[in-house]
C-alpha cells in the first residue's frame, strides 16, 4: 500500500464521518406537543436538575410504542418517551421517539 492509498483511503473515513450527523439520545417525559408547529416539549434530568427541551419532529421521524409505529399526535403528557436526536443549528431534531409507556 502507497502513502498515496493511505491518504485517499484517510480523506474518504474524514468525508464520511462530517456527512453523517451524531446522533443523540435523551429520555425524558412528554410535557406538550405542537402538531401545528411539528415540536414536541419534554421535561428531561440534567444532574440534580429539570430541563425543557424542544425537539423539532420532522416528516420521517419514527415514532413507536411497544415496536408499533404510532403517529405523533398520539403522543400525550406524561408520557415517558426515549428521543433519538441530532443538534442542527440549535435546533434539535428528531430522528426516532419511542414512547414508554401511556400516562
């Protein structure tokens, strides 16, 4: 293997790695949600204290009870939810949310 292979096989990992976004992943209670607006609210732990945080719901985000895809204007307050997310801009935006179970 050249230096050469090396570096293009090094430049195509770095490519790779900044085109797909991290992911993140909270589990938090359900407090309010917007269909209108495509957010939901939750209230969230953070060390000893309570944090809202509004994530943005977008078309292709999959929502989900019990393995069963559900649509998001089923999701109600109260409910414990597991979000998976990525942080574009200051927004959170939401890739999949798992509800735990009904209020």
């Amino acid at each position: 293997m050249t230096l050469e292979t090396v570096r293009l096989q090094l430049l195509l990992v770095g490519a790779f790695l900044t085109a797909v976004p991290a992911r993140d992943e909270l589990i938090a209670t359900v407090r309010k949600v917007d269909p209108q607006m495509r957010t939901c609210s939750v209230v969230t732990g953070v060390g000893h204290a309570l944090r809202v945080v509004s994530i943005v719901i977008e078309d292709d985000t999959r929502v989900t009870q019990r393995g069963t895809a559900i649509p998001a204007s089923e999701l109600k307050p109260g409910m414990v939810v597991r979000i998976a997310f990525r942080d574009e801009a200051g927004r959170k935006r939401c890739a999949s949310i798992e509800a735990q179970e009904k209020p």
